[in-house]
C-alpha cells in the first residue's frame, strides 16, 4: 500500500520543486474545469498565460498588477517569518489609500512639484496607524492578531464607502460614489509614456533589496527569524518578543499603507468603492508560493497579477465568472499545501503482508 513516510531531515529539492508541481496541479485542474464549463481549455489556458505577456502593453498592465502584490507580501513575510499573523493587509491596504487621498485632495495649483511625495509618505503612515492598533491590541490585551487585523479589514471598508458616498464625493461626479481627479501635481510619475507603468515598480524592488538585505544580513532581521523559528532560544538570547511584535506589524502595514497610496495615485487617480481588490489576501498566496523570501515572491507575485488579468479577460471574453481569479488563486494555495507534505514525508509503497488464514483459504480457493 502507498503510505507517507517522515524523512529525517526536510528535503531541500522539494523546498523548491514543490511550488512548481502545485502550479502544474493547478492549471490541470483548471482544464479539467474549462472542461466542465463547456469551454475551450485552450482557449482559457491562453487567456491566463499568454495574453498578459504577448506585448509591450500586456507586460506593462502585469507590473501594474504585480506591484501592490509584491510590495504588500515584502511587509507579510517579516510578519510570518517572525511568526505574526497578519491577516489584516487588505485593511492596511484600503487605510493607506484613504490618507493617500485625503492629501491628495489638497493639491491645488500653488501646491509644490513634489507634492505627490507627501502623497504617498502619508499613505505609508495611515497603513502603519491601521496595524499599528492591532499590535497594541496583541501588546497590551494579547489580542489574537488574526482575528483583530481581519476584523479591521471591514472597519477600514466601511470608513472608505462612507467618506467616498458622503463627504469626500465629487459633486460633478455624476453622483458616482468617488472623490475627484486627483491633480496632476498628487499623481506619481510614470515610467513608461503610454503605460499605467509608474515609479511604484521601482520602489518595490528597492523593497525587495531592502528585506533581503535586513533579513540576511543584520542583527535585527536575524533577531526577528529567531523569534518565529524559536521563542524560548530568542527569549535567551536577549532578543525582545514585543520589539519584534512592534517591528513585523508596523512594517507590514507600512508596506501594504505605501501599496495603497501607489494604487490610488497612480493607476486609478481617485479613491472609489472599488479599491479593496483583495491585493492583501492574495498577497499571503505570494508569500508562501515564494518560500517568503524576495527573490521568491518576485515570480510569484508576477504569477499571481497573471491571475488577476487572465480572470478579467476569461470574464470579457469567455463569459467566464468574475470570481475565476479567485478560485484559481485558491487552487494554486491548496496545491501548494499539499504539496509541501513532500518536503517533510516521503511516498513510499509496501505490499501488505497476507496472514496464514488467507493463504490457508487461497490454497483452498485454487
């Protein structure tokens, strides 16, 4: 019979080999699932792996996806390495969107030219006020951070339609919940004329040189690994639980705040209803598929903005649901999670010993 096997030490080719295997398993599943739909696989397959990357323009709208994902999952991976689980980056995500904006709509024509600085540093910090309640609440109350950071997701979308229906509305909108066109001094300047392609790609991987350098080579990085690998040998060592508690949630939301403010004051230009995507939850599915390291969650994000575009053009032109993102996002983590079982067990098949009962009755049968 086929069983699972610990081995007895983790297996470092799986570490790597199982993020791929639960990609292959996924885009099975996802033909087995065109299938049943009555549509083309090849057809729903392209629009999720070819057509975000068949030109110039594809490629631009990819980064434009990829950059909140990968910057929210930069602040995560301190949180999980450090064993802090916040589930909250949606929430960080829509608070640093919201300050963002409240600046934003300050600008005038005698504002500076680098007012979108001011922009995007005040995003930053609504971000970090957001988590920075669910680090008191741990701190103080030992508050389950994974309830209190979800919850505060729905608090921070309310307080978001509340001020985009009522105070913050523009009044030649239309009567469309949204404030204004921010002025061009509050927008972030752009990379690429023609693209939506902006400076946010820049200081994502500026993000990503920065956490691979603090989490491998500085006493603080390597303070905060000790903490989620081993509390009791970080307790020893002198290392502070509540400083590393403070650090992982202030960076996480810093990370997720800064990601708002990008989105709001470059691709959309505006705070609407619509700007809680669901860029912090995927952004955990980034974390664990990169192996929480930088170079990792690089591809992994830009698989995860892959996602996001094919289930927008499977909703357009295959008449496709718009909820297909999330269920291929939700495969490629359950994947994943089954996958990982191979780093630490080992298949292995062992034919079951028959009993001298049934060969008695074997002998007989024959």
């Amino acid at each position: 019979m086929l069983r699972l096997e610990p081995r007895a030490q983790s297996s470092v080719f799986w570490r790597f080999a199982s993020p791929l295997l639960a990609l292959l398993i996924t885009v099975v599943i996802g033909v087995l699932l065109f299938t049943a739909l009555g549509k083309d696989p090849v057809k729903g397959l392209s629009v999720f792996f070819w057509e975000p990357i068949k030109s110039v323009y594809a490629l631009s709208e990819l980064l434009v996806k990829a950059t909140p994902l990968l910057l929210i999952a930069l602040g995560l991976a301190v949180c999980f390495r450090s064993n802090i689980w916040n589930i909250g980056a949606e929430g960080q995500f829509v608070m640093g969107a919201i300050f963002a904006a409240g600046v934003a709509l300050q600008a005038d024509a005698s504002s500076p030219a680098g007012f979108w600085v001011a922009v995007l540093l005040s995003g930053t910090l609504g971000g970090m006020l957001w988590a920075g309640i669910t680090a008191a609440l741990r701190d103080w109350f030992n508050a389950s951070e994974i309830l209190v950071s979800l919850m505060m997701v729905y608090v921070a979308i309310m307080i978001l339609n509340f001020l985009v229906f009522g105070p913050w509305k523009d009044p030649l909108g239309y009567n469309f919940p949204q404030t204004k066109t921010f002025e061009t001094l509050s927008q972030i300047p752009k990379l690429i004329p023609g693209t939506r392609v902006n400076i946010g790609v820049i200081l994502t991987l500026l993000g990503v040189a920065g956490l691979w350098a603090f989490l491998f080579r500085t006493h603080a990085g390597f303070a905060q690994q000790v903490g989620g690998l081993a509390p009791h040998a970080a307790r020893f060592a002198g290392f502070s639980s509540r400083r590393a508690l403070w650090l992982a949630l202030l960076c996480s939301g810093a990370s997720a705040g800064l990601a708002g403010a990008l989105e709001v004051a470059g691709p959309l230009r505006q705070l609407t209803p619509f700007v809680p995507v669901g860029y912090g939850f995927a952004a955990i599915i980034v974390v664990f598929v990169g192996r929480l390291h930088p170079i990792g969650m690089v591809f992994s994000a830009i698989l995860m903005s892959m996602f996001y575009i094919g289930g927008e053009l499977a909703q357009s032109r295959l008449g496709m649901p718009r909820s297909l993102t999330g269920v291929f996002q939700g495969l490629l983590l359950f994947s994943l999670l089954a996958c990982d079982t191979l780093m630490m067990y080992k298949l292995s098949w062992k034919s079951t010993p028959s009993s001298p009962a049934s060969a008695k009755a074997m002998k007989e049968v024959l």
